[in-house]
C-alpha cells in the first residue's frame, strides 16, 4: 500500500515563482523514474499557505527518509542549475513591446525562459552556468527596460501581478488601447466631415493625420525595435484577405530584409554606421538564401544607391500574400528629416512585366508618394 509525502515545495525550489516553473516539472520528472515512487504531483495548499510537492511511494521499496534524500538533492541539483528573476520594469509599454523584449531575452545566451507583460512583471528563468543576473540586467538597460528586483516566490509573483503600473505609458498599461480608440474616433469625424461641412479638400487631413499617427504608433515603433534587434516582422496589417490576399497569419510573420525590396531600400537610406549595425543584427540568425544574399549585401546596397531603387530578389515570395503567382517589386526609402524611417514598395507579378518598364512608368510617382509620407511623418510624429 502506498505512502504519500508532502513537502512544501518553496523549501525544495526556493527560487521558483511559483508551481507552473518548468523547475518544477524538472524536479517532477527526476522523482517519478525512481523504483518505488509511484506518482508525483502538485498539490495546492488549500489555506494559501503555498503549493507542496506530493510523492506517492511504496515504503517497502523506498523507504521515507530515502525519498526525502532524494527530493532535497533533486531540488537541489535543480536550484543550483537554473536560476530565476521576477522583475517589475520600466520601459514597457504595451503588450507589443512586451512581445518584443520577451523574445529579445530569450535569445541571450543562457536564457531557458522569459515573459514579459505590460501588466505585470518579467519572469527570466536561465541556466547559472551560462549566464547571471547581472549580465541579464545589463543586457536589458541596452533595450531600453529598467529592471527593479523583486524576491521570488508564489508571495512576490502575486504581490507583481497586482502591481499598480503606473508607467508605460501617457495613460499607462492601457496606452496603445487608448491610442486606437482615438484612431477610430478621428477617422470617423475625418470621414464625416465633409459630408456635412462645406471645406477645402485638405480639410480633413487635420483630423486623418494624427488619427494614423495614433493608429500606427506603437507599430512602427516595434517594428524599429525589432529591426534593431535583429529581425524584420510584419506587426500590424490594414490589408485584408479578399481584397488584398493577404493571409490571417501574416502577423508575426518574418520577411528576408536582404531579399526584399522593403528592406534593400530602407537599409541603404541608412547612415553608414547604422547600416552596418543594423545589417550585423539582421545577420546573425540567417541561414540558406538569406544567408547568401546577406553576404552579397553591401554591393546591393551600392547598386540600390546607384539607380535610387531597391529590386526583390528573383523567384523572391515572402509567402505572407497571395498574389496569384511569383511577385516582383521595386522599393524606395521613406526619409523623415534626413533620416530613414521606413520604405513604401510596388508589387506586381513578375510574369506580367519586366522590372524596367515598371520602373520607367512608376518610379517617378513612387518617390514623390515616399516623399510626402515622410513630410506628414516629420510633421506629425518627428
């Protein structure tokens, strides 16, 4: 007949924030191969004094103080490999850059795991051996996140979840919700309008302007993060399916910088030393054609300046559209005060015609449309 131990589990994983660590599973999965252990489990405290670790086992095996050894060794091994923090931080303002500096800590060396929430706190769990906090910390200051240490543990956990956080924001967590009601609101009065108002065409460009600075904020700024950070990622689209055929998941979707367009014509608009830093990032996790064209960047990049557009790579399909057949497309940069913020592309099927003649019959209108997107950017968000 089976036995059942209990032991608190903040004793055998100190560091632990709480029972869904993947410590915890680890400690589970050490115990259970062991003869004569029949069943490991979690069991929550019902009084909230904290979640125990319950083995079942057979005493005529494995005796109690044995299985206790072994519990504590277990979990000492365990403590001694992977370390935790539990974090409230400044420096983020919504669950986009949340998004953004999770996946950013995750590929520090070391790092096993990390969460971020606009909310609440950032939970990094990470191998001792390979890494420590003070690295952890340093790297996230170069992001632009503030970290403030908060002691581990299912108390702390809770004590960061309900964390008032004021900052992140002009209003707060709730910032970039804010940001698109104000969107939605400004482009029904700009489309509103002129149906009821006799004005000037332009008119209306005084409430549609800052509507898309508010719409598109919190985009662009992550899609510069996330530029800076080593990856280019689509992370927000207006474009639907039916009109567009552009498919429900693009969102998160990751497109070549070095074979697109887009990301020929914005990387050349760089300044040198941002080109080369941003270019390094980008870089890094390549693999196959992208890593060939990124090789072959620089001259790219020197022919793109020559002839003051960027071509997408031959047989080039980022695969996030349906466009009914193998794309082709130029791009030119959108420059904003003599610096580059982004870049605006024309697509077409490659089968229908040739990059030349498009060039030759667009180009010109391409440019002119970059350069005032890039007046109403300096004039509205700087």
């Amino acid at each position: 007949m089976a036995d059942t131990l209990r032991l608190d589990l903040p004793l055998l994983l100190p560091d632990v924030p709480d029972a869904r660590d993947a410590c915890v599973r680890r400690l589970i999965e050490s115990l259970e191969p062991r003869d004569g252990v029949e069943r490991v489990h979690i069991r929550d405290e019902e009084d909230g004094a904290g979640a125990e670790l319950c083995i079942h086992y057979d005493p005529a095996v494995l005796p109690l103080e044995r299985i206790r050894q072994l519990a504590g060794t277990f979990g000492a091994e365990i403590a001694a490999k992977f370390g935790h923090v539990v974090w409230q931080v400044d420096g983020i303002a919504d669950q986009r850059r949340a998004r953004t500096v999770s996946e950013n800590v995750r590929r520090l060396s070391g790092v096993v795991e990390a969460h971020a929430n606009a909310g609440g706190p950032l939970r990094i769990e990470f191998d001792r051996a390979q890494t420590d906090e003070d690295t952890i910390r340093k790297s996230l200051e170069e992001m632009k996140v503030s970290p403030e240490r908060e002691k581990p543990g299912p108390a702390s956990a809770d004590k960061a979840d309900d964390h008032d956080h004021a900052h992140g924001g002009i209003f707060g967590a709730q910032t970039e919700l804010i940001f698109v009601g104000l969107c939605g609101v400004l482009l029904l009065i700009g489309w509103l309008l002129p149906k009821f108002v006799a004005m000037p065409s332009w008119a209306p460009l005084f409430v549609l302007v800052p509507a898309y600075f508010f719409g598109g904020y919190y985009a662009l700024r992550e899609a510069i993060d996330s530029v800076r950070n080593g990856r280019v990622e689509i992370v927000d689209t207006t474009r639907t399916f039916s009109t567009h055929g552009i498919f429900p998941d693009c969102i998160g979707y990751r497109p070549s910088p070095f074979r697109s367009a887009l990301g020929c014509a914005f990387l050349a608009a760089l300044e040198p030393e941002q080109e080369a830093e941003y270019s390094a990032r980008l870089a890094v996790h390549t693999t196959g054609k992208d890593r060939t064209a990124a090789l072959a960047l620089p001259a790219k990049l020197r022919e793109v300046r020559a002839q003051g557009f960027a071509i997408r790579e031959d047989g080039y399909w980022g695969r996030a559209v349906d466009y009914g057949g193998i794309p082709s497309a130029i791009a030119v940069a959108i420059s904003a005060q003599g610096h580059a913020v982004g870049a605006v592309s024309l697509i077409w099927l490659a089968e229908q015609h040739s990059v030349a003649a498009i060039a030759k019959a667009h180009l010109k209108k391409l440019t002119e449309t970059a350069e005032e997107i890039g007046k109403l950017y300096a004039a509205n968000v700087g």
